[in-house]
C-alpha cells in the first residue's frame, strides 16, 4: 500500500489546521456570538422607563439573556452613557426633544416606545391652572441631567418662566413627591406613564391635585417632539371617578436607543420585546401604535427594521432564541467550510499526482545509484547488498498506483533491467567461484 512520507503528512496537518484556525477566526469576527448579558440604563426608581425596563427583562429571561437595569438621573445621563464605550451600557431610555443623530452619531432607535406624559400636581386646594402662574413659586422639575428636567425648562420659558422668577428643584421620582407632601415644593411636574405606580398613587392621593393646562395644541406647533394628550374622566377609577374630568396634559414620545455596535441578535430580541410591551392599547395610545418603524431624531437600527417589517426570522420562527443562534453559526460554519474545502479538494488530485511523482523520482535516484554501483571488480557480498537494494526498491513500486503515473511503467522497465545486470553479475561470480 502507498504511504505517504511523515514529512508531506505533516505539512497537510499543517494546512489543514491552519484552514481550521482562518475559518474560526473569520466566524468569529463576521459572526460573533450574541452576548449573554447587557445592561439598559433605566432612569430613576418607580419611574416610566424602569417600569418597562422590567418587563423587557423578564422577556429577555426567557430567552436566557440577563438585562441589567442601571438607574440613572434620566434621559440625558441615558444618552451620555450610551455614547460612551466604556459605560458597559449597550441600551438606554431617551424621551423625545433632548438630542438627535447630529449630536449623538454613535447611537440607533429601536423606535419610539410609548407618549410620555408631563404630569402637573400640586396641593389640593391651589388655584392653579395655567403654566404662567408658576412665577414665584417652588417647581419640582426633575434632576439636571433628566429629560424631564431639559424639556420642561423649554417649555416652562416658552411661558415666561424661568430659574430668575420662579425656584426649580431638580427632584424627580419619590424624592419630588416627598418635598410636595412636606411643603418644601409647590408644584410638582413629573414626566411618566399613566401605569408607573408613583403616578397612581398620585392620582388617588386627596391631598394633590392633577392640574389640567390650556393652550397644548399651541405649544405642540411649536415644538414638534411634543404632543397633546387627554386623560378622560374616570379612566384611572370609574367607581371613584378619578379623574373627575377631563385633563389636558402635555406629552412627547419615548425612543429606546442601543449602540450602533450591539449584536443584531440582541437587537431583534429587544425589538420583540417591544412588541410584546408596547404595542398593547393604553389610554393614550391605540393597539398597535407602538413601537413605530421610525424615528425622527435618530437612524433606525437595521435588525429592528428588518424585525418590525419581516417578523422573526425562519430559525427565530421555529427554534428557541438560543438555539437559533447555534444553528445561524453552524450554518455559517457549513458555509466557510464548503468555501474554504471546495478550493482545497479541487486541487488535491494535483497535489497527490505531485506527491506521487516525487515518490517515483526518488526510488528513480535511488535505483540510479544501484546502477552506477554495479562495477565489474564487485564482491559477492557487495552484488548481494545491491540485490536486497533493489528487492527494497521493487517492493515500495509495487504499492504505488499504475493508474496514476507514466513513470511508473518506465520505472519497473529499469527495474528489471537492473535485475538482469545483476543476475548477469552474480552468475559470473558464481561461476568463478566453482
């Protein structure tokens, strides 16, 4: 049987490790594997955004990805760590008016999520019941780095009140509710959603006071990101009738953001998420509405897109996240092999012609040097030497392949003719030897 010599085996291995070791290290770069955990910056406790946060969490965890929820300050703290690659956050909450792609190139929208409503409260009894009237007055509106805080200051200076007439206290979430309740804060304005339980604690609360402003439909043409919006009487408790009329508040819209460098996997499944959440009906939202296939402030993430237009895809379709994603890489896998090994097996007859060539130029050598050995002043013991040379010879061209080679035939012809010589040779000293 051929064999091959240890020194060709060895450089194959070699190939073959190496096409192992290049297909590897190029899946691993063109198809990384998704992520196991990612952390979402979430704004402040018993806010809207962690609200949310939570149930995409509980989504994600079926699917055997962990979602971290960071609590920040608000949408601004949100945005800066999502521009900031060594935050460790992969995705944030930012409402509407605080920034856009011009100022934050490295972030994309999953889509605007939901209407963010500006609550204002004050203390039962307080007459107030116009923006204008917060001239001298005690304002909770939020920490500075919220985005309740940038875009209720625009507002508040579209009505003439600003940090020189009035006090703003940049308290937000239980910590603004806590100065109302004490005294220490006259009107509290909190952007949320209706369901965060802050908000309808607030609500139920007898002592605070839902105020409804005037003139949203105006202030809305002004700043686009802004929207009116309409809390129906009795909505929050039919029995107790909370509201006990008809409030007119002013909103904008979420978007959630993630990192232009997040794994499209990771995105496809928080855009399933979304659905899952936000696309229920609400009261200031229809069925469906949310999330939206676009965003006028920030480029759409493509997966999302794909995601909302397509639906999953045929793996996601059928398969659980996790194994869908082994299967996305062994297909990969099949693919750059079968790239990779078809070139290869195309030219391994040409290699194993050439290998097989060297072999039979070596025994050529080798028998060539038996020839030049055979001289007439030879010994016995000398002829007997080349004899078991040329029996080795013989032996290793019998195993190689006759198919295969033109030499061959040439080889077992110089074979024989040596034999002969050598036949010739031992019969002369035998003779002499009698």
């Amino acid at each position: 049987m051929f064999r091959i010599n240890r020194r060709y085996a060895l450089a194959a291995l070699t190939a073959i490790l190496c096409a192992v070791t290049a297909a590897w290290l190029a899946l691993d770069h063109f198809v990384p594997a998704p992520p196991k955990k990612i952390t979402i910056a979430a704004g402040s406790k018993g806010g809207a955004y962690e609200f949310y946060a939570r149930k995409y969490r509980d989504i994600l965890a079926r699917n055997h990805v962990t979602l971290d929820i960071r609590s920040t300050q608000g949408s601004v703290e949100n945005l800066a760590l999502l521009e900031n690659p060594k935050s460790g956050v992969s995705v944030g909450f930012v409402q509407g008016g605080i920034s856009n792609s011009s100022h934050a190139p490295s972030v994309e929208s999953l889509g605007r999520i939901n209407y963010l409503a500006f609550f204002v409260f004050c203390r039962t009894g307080d007459p107030l019941s116009d923006l204008t009237q917060l001239k001298g007055r005690r304002v909770a509106i939020g920490p500075q780095s919220s985005g309740t805080n940038t875009v209720v200051t625009k507002i508040l200076k579209t009505f003439g009140v600003t940090a020189q007439n009035a006090t703003f206290l940049p308290l937000g979430g239980r910590n603004a509710v806590d100065a109302l309740d004490e005294g220490k804060a006259d009107v509290l304005i909190m952007g949320n959603v209706l369901e965060a339980p802050l908000i309808q604690n607030l609500l139920r609360d007898p002592g605070v006071r839902l105020v409804s402003l005037p003139r949203v439909k105006a202030l809305a043409r002004k700043f686009p990101f802004l929207t009116r919006l309409e809390l129906p009487s009795g909505v929050v408790d039919f029995e107790k009738s909370i509201p006990d009329k008809d409030v007119t508040l002013i909103g904008t819209s979420s978007s959630l953001l993630v990192r232009g460098d997040l794994h499209p996997e990771i995105i496809g499944l928080l855009a399933r998420a979304l659905v899952e959440v936000n696309s229920e009906p609400g009261v200031f939202q229809q069925f469906g509405e949310f999330p939206t296939h676009n965003d006028p402030e920030y480029p759409m993430a493509e997966a999302a897109r794909d995601f909302y237009k397509h639906g999953p895809s045929l793996l996601h379709r059928y398969l659980p996240f996790w194994l869908a994603n082994y299967a996305r890489r062994a297909l990969a896998i099949m693919v750059t092999a079968i790239a990779i090994l078809v070139p290869v097996f195309s030219y391994a007859p040409k290699l194993y012609l050439w290998i097989l060539r060297r072999r039979i130029l070596r025994l050529y050598r080798e028998l060539r040097a038996i020839e030049h050995g055979l001289q007439p002043d030879l010994q016995q013991a000398q002829l007997a030497t080349l004899q078991d040379d040329l029996d080795r010879i013989d032996r290793a061209s019998a195993a190689l392949p006759m198919r295969h080679s033109d030499l061959f035939f040439t080889l077992r012809i110089h074979i024989e003719q040596t034999r002969n010589r050598l036949r010739s040779a031992l019969d002369v000293k035998n003779h002499q030897s009698a």
